[in-house]
C-alpha cells in the first residue's frame, strides 16, 4: 500500500490528486516552481517543496530536480498527473530505478502511445475503431489539404508528439486547415497528424 505519493504536476491537475490521497490517507507532496508558491495545491498538500523558476522546463520539467525532492521527502511515489513529465518514458524509467512506485502506465507504454500516429496505428490494429485519418505524418498543409479533401470535413489536426495538450485543432475548410496544421507544428515542433 503507498504511504505518501509526490505530484509532480502543478494547479488542479495537483489538488485532484491531492485531494484523493487525503481521502485515501495517502500523504500527498507537491512540487511548485517560484511562480505557484501561492496557490491552493501547495498549501493542500501535506507537504511541498519548492523545485524551481517559473518556466516549467526549469522546474516541472526537471526530472532531477523532481527526484531530488522525493528524496528529500521520502515519498514513496510519484504521480505524474498528465502532461509534464507524465508522457516521459525516460522520466517513468528514472522513477523505478530510484525504488519508488510510479503511479502511471509502464514505460513502454508512454513510449507507445506518445507518437500520436504510431498510438493509432496501434489501435486500428487491435481492432479498436478509429476515426478517418492518417497512418503516416502529413508534411505539409498542402498534403493536409488533399487528405482533408479525401476524409471529408470537419478534421482534427494533432501533432504526432509534443504539443502538451494543446496540439490539436479543428477545421472546418481549406484555410483553416492550414492556419490549424501550421499551429500544431509550431506547438508540437513536429509534422502533424490528421485524423
């Protein structure tokens, strides 16, 4: 049974999972950079560390830094939450060869279902239904335009990895296909996906 579990997550994505460990008498250690000293999850938490400045790669992206404050507080376990360091399989890895319980889908898994395209692929082969789109990445608007013209409108545009939840677009026609197909490379710094 987990005695204590680190969020490494910040906002109401921390205070839910907070919120559960207390009602599962878990006790709950929460991350902050600089920026979240004063918000609710940190002062939820039974206990939280400060772990950085306020840009996320200096703190919520920090994988030692993440680490180093587990220790410190002899959690037992961390819980990645969702987005951050929850889609890092390499971050997962780090966690169990430290001896303590990730609480999230194993590695090879994340690893798996990151690439959003190599996920569906996954899917449509397992035989679970998967909306009209693409197996391989689109490399231009242009492309994403004929295959939009192929799948019928609207379309959703993702970025096949990164993005940080906010990849995704809708569109509807041509233009804003390709004003959603340039937002999704930019976010994702990757070629999109269409489906």
């Amino acid at each position: 049974m987990l005695n204590s579990v680190l969020v490494a997550n910040r906002g109401e994505i921390a205070r839910r999972i907070i919120a559960t460990a207390r009602r599962m008498g878990i006790r709950a250690v929460a991350v902050y950079s600089q920026a979240d000293a004063g918000l609710p999850f940190v002062r939820e938490a039974d206990e939280a560390v400060l772990i950085g400045p306020p840009p996320p790669a200096q703190s919520y992206l920090d994988a030692g830094a993440v680490l180093a404050a587990a220790r410190q507080t002899g959690a037992g376990s961390i819980h990645p939450g969702y987005g951050f360091l929850a889609e890092s399989p390499q971050f997962a890895r780090q966690v169990l060869a430290e001896d303590l319980i990730w609480v999230g889908p194993p590695p090879d898994a994340i690893e798996q279902m990151g690439d959003k395209i190599n996920a569906r692929n996954l899917m449509a082969k397992a035989g679970v239904p998967v909306a009209a789109g693409t197996a391989e990445p689109v490399a231009s608007a242009s492309d994403a335009v004929a295959e939009a013209a192929r799948i019928g409108y609207p379309v959703m545009v993702k970025a096949a990895a990164g993005g940080g939840g906010i990849g995704m677009g809708v569109a509807a026609d041509p233009d804003a296909l390709r004003t959603a197909f340039e937002t999704a490379r930019t976010r994702g710094g990757s070629c999109p996906a269409l489906g």
